[in-house]
C-alpha cells in the first residue's frame, strides 16, 4: 500500500471542528446543545447580496474569474479600506481569494521556504499552525500573558528570534481571546521584524467588529504587512468562501501564479454578490449586528464572572470570551466533555490555541441568539456547583 506524505502526520487536530461534530451527533439524536463553540455568526448574508447573487446567476455570470478576482470588487474592497480605517491600498496589491483560508495558504507558500520558522503568540487560531507546516515550515509558539492581552511583544521578537526565523503570523482582534492589539505595541512589533529583515502576516478578519474604540488596520503602520481578511465574519458569509489577501507590490506576480494554478479563482458568484456587501444600506445592517454581538458581550461576561469563570483580558473584538477554568478544573478536555454531556454545552477547550494555557482554559463564541446565551448561563449556574464539589474533593 502506498503510503501518506509525511506532512500529514505534522499536520494538528483542529478540535473546534471535533466538538462541533460531537455537538451534531447529540443533536441528531435530540438533546438540546447550546452552541457556544465553532466561530459563526448566527446571521447570514442579507438580503441584497443574496439578490445580487440571484441576479449573477441568472445572468451567467458563474465563469472563471482571474486569479487575482473581480476588478471591481478589488477597487471596493480598497475603498472600504480608505473610508473605514484611512488605509491607502491600490486595488493592484488585492487579490480575492477562497475564504481567509485560501489568502493564508497563498501567505504562506509564497513567504515560507522548509524549514523556516515563524512566530505565533500561544494562544492563537490553530489553523495557522498548519498553514506554515503545509509550506514546509516550522511554526513556534511563544507562550503570551495577560498582561500583554496575549498578543505576541517586540520583547518576544527580540528573545525568540533565531537563525531560521523568517517573520511573525499575528491577528488583531484574535482568535481566541477577542482582544486587540495596543496601536503603540504593534508599531513596536513591527519594528522589530522589520530590523530583521522579516515578513508580517496580519490576520485582520475580525476588524470590523470591535466593541469599545474602533481599531485601526495595520496598514496604517506599514505598507508592507501582508494583511488577511475575509466576508465570513463581519460579513457573515461564512460558507460563501470569500476572502482577500493585501499585499506590497513585489508580491503580487508571484501570488498571481500561485492563485492560478492553486486554486483559479475564489468563487465567482461570490464575488459579484460580495460587491453589495459594502452598499450604505447594508453596511448599516451589519453594523446594527456588530452592536447585537456587543449586547452579547456585555450580557455574557459580568455573568460568567458571577459564576466563578474568571476572563482574565476583557475582549473587545471579534465573538469569543477566553476563560479561566482554574476554579473548576485543571483539565480543560475533561471539562469541556462534561460540559457538552451533562448541561448540553458546547465550547472549545484550551489544547486548540496552543499548550501555554491549554489546560485551564476554554474558548466560548457569542455568536449566537441572547435567549440561548442566557439559557446557557443558567444551565451553568445549576451545574457548575457540582463541578466545584467535585474538584474539591
């Protein structure tokens, strides 16, 4: 028999996706889980896009696209970034591609040569591990605190930087802990890697939704970052798989070829719907949303303190609270089984994000109804004193 590619053996679980299958069984056999797991907006596309999409259908517009997308969706999506953030990107430099996904691969394959490291803040969005490990490289985790709202520090570049490292993949707001970077800590950042001659990968899919000040793209501090983002999450189009990389210009013959023979084109009705996505009057809808996850946030936290799960950085982005588990238990796994099997709970335990802080901490996601969040909180209140018993004794 023949035999599978090393990198496959390299390649990490992604257990958000095991829990939600394990949720799914549950619920086909009909108990009531509560999704407080995977990371997607309970809102879909509104209703213009869906009829842009119609209308594009309709019209036959389902062709091949170029590799790089629509001229006109780049042009939008560049002035988007010059009304909203006061970010300068000429549509050259923007390439659509397949979902945020597809823009890390091209990220990825284009920047990272074997054996080459880069450096990710633990916690961080597990799938970007196994990006760089699929172009052959070697990612490293540097255990993030606290007190640096768990982002990756310039103090962090300056003590694990080393002979193979090639740059740093960063995200603001982050994917688990919904934190933002401090503005003055990343120009620090950059700086340097910038001394060293390294990339930037920054993965801004969650810009759009902040809660308390409104974020600035890192575009803003380097024209040079290679920025990801994508229409899943602010845009709520999550299996449309839509996205776009931004890119310095010596980049882009290169990451041309790749999208090419990779992948063609993002997909193209996808695309002439996605224009509509940046209309007033549905930005105005996803704006009214971005302020019902902040209704979300607020309702959430004061009441999982109450209950004795600490948040140790408050989040003001994206749609995840990273909780403490410490009080209950020192085995997020465990804790994260009974959860889903005793009160119908499903969440995404610490091992997912890196093994800093693996075992006492559990990622939950916001984005679903108010009602069922404050379902979920009271089935919490009536079980987690049974779990305080239990770790006591």
């Amino acid at each position: 028999m023949s035999r599978l590619a090393q990198r496959t053996e390299h390649v990490l679980p992604f257990y958000a996706v095991e829990m939600f299958k394990q949720a799914a069984a549950l619920s086909a056999q009909g108990r009531d889980i509560i999704s407080l797991g995977i990371g997607e907006p309970d809102f879909t596309a509104p209703a213009q896009v869906v009829e842009t999409l119609n209308r594009a259908a309709q019209a036959g517009l389902s062709g091949y696209t170029s590799p790089a997308g629509l001229p006109v969706l780049r042009e939008t999506i560049a002035h988007h970034y010059s009304t909203q953030y006061g970010a300068t990107a000429d549509p050259s430099r923007i390439l659509v591609t397949a979902g945020a996904s597809g823009a890390l691969l091209l990220a990825t394959m284009a920047m990272v040569d074997p054996g080459d490291e880069v450096l990710l803040p633990d916690p961080s969005y597990p799938a970007n591990q196994n990006f760089i490990i699929s172009a052959g490289g070697v990612p490293r985790l540097i255990p993030a605190q606290a007190d640096q709202r768990f982002h990756l520090s310039a103090e962090d570049v300056r003590r694990h930087w080393g002979p193979r490292t090639r740059g740093v993949l960063i995200a603001s707001p982050s994917n688990p802990t919904g934190t933002s970077m401090d503005r003055e800590a990343l120009r620090e950042l950059i700086a340097e890697v910038r001394a060293r001659d390294g990339f930037i990968i920054m993965d801004e899919i969650y810009l759009g939704l902040y809660y308390d000040e409104k974020p600035d793209s890192a575009l803003t501090l380097d024209d040079d970052i290679i920025i990801i983002n994508s229409f899943s999450k602010y845009f709520h189009m999550t299996g449309w798989r839509l996205g776009w990389l931004i890119c310095p210009e010596w980049m882009v013959p290169a990451l041309e070829k790749l999208a090419a023979n990779l992948c063609i084109c993002a997909p193209s009705l996808a695309q002439h719907a996605a224009i509509t996505c940046f209309e007033p009057e549905v930005l105005s809808i996803f704006e009214k949303r971005r302020l019902s996850f902040k209704q979300r946030r607020d309702y959430l936290l004061p009441e999982l303190q109450r209950l004795g799960l600490r948040v140790p950085v408050k989040p003001d982005g994206a749609f995840y609270i990273y909780l403490d588990i410490s009080r209950y238990s020192q085995d997020s796994d465990d804790f994260a089984q009974r959860l889903l099997h005793g009160p119908g709970i499903a969440t995404v335990p610490g091992r997912d994000f890196g093994p800093a802080h693996a075992a006492t901490s559990l990622r939950l996601s916001y984005a679903t109804r108010l009602d069922r969040l404050e379902e979920a909180v009271a089935r919490l209140e009536a079980w987690l004193p049974q779990e305080e018993f239990a770790s006591a004794s």
